[in-house]
C-alpha cells in the first residue's frame, strides 16, 4: 500500500533501562532512544562507524543517523524537491517514498518511490551520492533519473524498490506493493537501471485475494546468507496507526528468482512463508503492524532488521524498532524482539 508518514507532535518515552551497544546480542527496542518518531518504512545502512535510517516522512525522505544503534537523532531531508522529471511520469504525485539505499560503484544509490494514493501510476527514481554524511565536502546527491515506472495496464505497482547484488554480481530491483505483488527486475551494473526496458520482470511473491477484497504484499527486501537467497516481505496493511495489521515473513531460494519457500515449504507465491515479525501479544498491545523491515550485515558480522510498527501508548506513532537477528543451525532468520 502507498505510504505516507504522519507528522506526529507526540514524544514516545521508553523504558529508561541502561542503554546497550551494537555488540549486545539481546533486544535492542527496549532501550532504543532519541528521535524515532516519524519513522516509517526505514533502511539502516553504516557508512564510516555511523549508522543511517533512511524513511518516508512528510514530502521528503527523513534521515536519522545514530553512532550505537540506541541513540538516534532526525537530519534533514535528504532530498529537498522533487526531480524535475516527477510530475510527467506521475502526474499528481507530491512525495517520495520508500528509500532503499546500497553502496556500490564508488557510490550510494538511492532508489525511491512517486505515487498516490491507492493508484499503480507509480515511478522509481535514483539519486546517487559518494557519502551520506552532509558534513563531508563532497556530498551531493546526483539526479540520475528514472528507473522504472508502472501504469493501469501493467500488474505491478513500481514502489518499494530494493537494490540486490546477487552472488555472481548481476544487479536487481525487487519492487511491488498490492497488484499481483513482488517483481524482481534484472539492472544493468553501471548504470543502476534497468538492463533490458520492457522485459517481463520475475514474480517473487503474491497474495491469494479473497473474495470480499484485496490481499496486500508489499515492502521486498533480498538478502544472501550461506549460499540461500531470502525475501522478506510485508502481508496485510500499513498505514492505519495502532490499527494496522501489517506482518514480515520470508523465504528463502537457491536462485535469486525462485521460488521462495518458508521453513514449512510454504511458497510466497501463494501467499505464505515464515512469519519473523508480528506485533506484541494481546495482552502487551503496544507495538502494532511491524513490517517494511529492511536488513544490515554489520561489519562485526552481526545482522538486524530494522522496521516501523504503531506505537499504541502514543496515538499510533510509526516508531523506530530494530531487532537483532540470529540463525538456527539449518539456517533460518528470527527477529530478537
């Protein structure tokens, strides 16, 4: 579903429990601190020992950078207007969505979402920059156009993009929200675009839609550990505050197209998987629609997902949530939460 990150005036206060480093292996959410609310559909990159989220949030992309993984603090923006290009491929839209960022080339590579509201008149653009950090004299975010795009008559709505190296070094796109879900779009190493326009791109995952209306999917992200490839997705809807009922599952496939299986054999293009995130148990009640989960192999080899869910004690706030992963010895992901 389309996103679009609430302005909230509400403080989120937490547990004041005494904060814990990266290097703690327990969970990291009850001690998270600082500003992470508006956070919604994040990506957590490290670039020089700081840590970035990236996320949708009013217009523009927000930034938060965080030197431990616990302590966060709001940039700004990191693009302050729309390409000029924006209103021709999608006539109306008005924000970004949905940053995926990756580092290859030399050069970050921030994709990104044009769209409105409930329409698969959608676009993904990239900017490219040689740091994150604005302090640095060389940063710059450079426009370099568009990626892709869909229309009414295509089967795929083009937001949620994440950027994927597979193991041979071929570059991919997987994207989708709703429609008949996650597509996966082979780029074109030098460029970050597509290698062949207008080929048919692979299906990843769908929703089996019931008869009294959709089945959502959305919010893709790919990731290689010990020779499996995993995806990630998010079932059911965002968007609605402590109301939403947004989910992540995953799973995982020799080959970077498919098929994806869950821990059960299970196939996402069925609809199914591995469940990894759901929000609190009833009787917590507190974090609700955890999901748009992005992923981070840190440079200590430890491995976290990050993700917004609805903050109940505080309107619904989209709220910064992070959580370490570890591996079962056969070699499936689960969320410290």
């Amino acid at each position: 579903m389309v996103r679009k990150a609430i302005a909230w005036a509400a403080a989120v206060l937490l547990a004041g429990a005494a904060p814990a480093g990266p290097a703690d292996t327990g969970p990291i959410n009850s001690v998270i601190t600082g500003d992470l609310v508006p956070t919604h559909d994040p990506v957590l990159v490290k670039e020089a020992g700081t840590y970035y989220v990236y996320g949708t949030g009013g217009h523009y992309l927000t930034t938060k950078t965080s030197p431990d993984l616990i302590h966060w603090t709001a940039g700004p923006p990191a693009i302050a207007a729309l390409p000029p290009w924006a209103q021709a491929a999608v006539p109306g839209t008005k924000d970004m969505w949905a940053p995926d960022l990756s580092f290859w080339n030399g050069r970050w590579h921030l994709y990104y979402a044009l769209s409105t509201f409930g329409s698969n008149r959608s676009a993904i653009g990239l900017f490219t920059s040689p740091t994150l950090d604005p302090k640095r004299p060389d940063h710059r975010w450079r426009d370099e156009g568009l990626v892709v795009r869909s229309v009414p008559s295509d089967d795929f709505n083009a937001i949620d993009a994440n950027h994927f190296t597979d193991a041979d070094g071929r570059h991919w796109l997987a994207l989708g929200s709703f429609w008949d879900g996650i597509k996966l779009f082979e780029l074109d190493g030098a460029t970050g675009k597509l290698k062949r326009p207008g080929e048919k791109p692979f299906s990843l995952a769908r929703r089996l839609a019931p008869a009294d209306g959709p089945a959502p999917v959305e919010g893709a992200f790919l990731i290689r550990h010990d020779g499996w490839y995993y995806l990630f997705a998010s079932y059911d809807y965002c968007c609605k505050g402590a109301n939403s009922t947004y989910y992540t599952v995953y799973g995982r496939s020799k080959s970077v197209t498919g098929p994806y299986l869950g821990r059960d054999g299970s196939a996402m293009l069925e609809g199914r998987g591995t469940i990894i995130l759901r929000g609190d148990l009833q009787e917590q009640n507190r974090f609700r629609g955890p999901g748009h989960n992005g992923f981070l192999h840190d440079s200590d080899g430890k491995d976290y997902l990050v993700y917004h869910a609805y903050d109940k004690t505080s309107h619904g706030a989209p709220t910064l949530r992070i959580s370490p992963v570890r591996w079962t010895m056969d070699g499936w992901p689960e969320a410290v939460q």
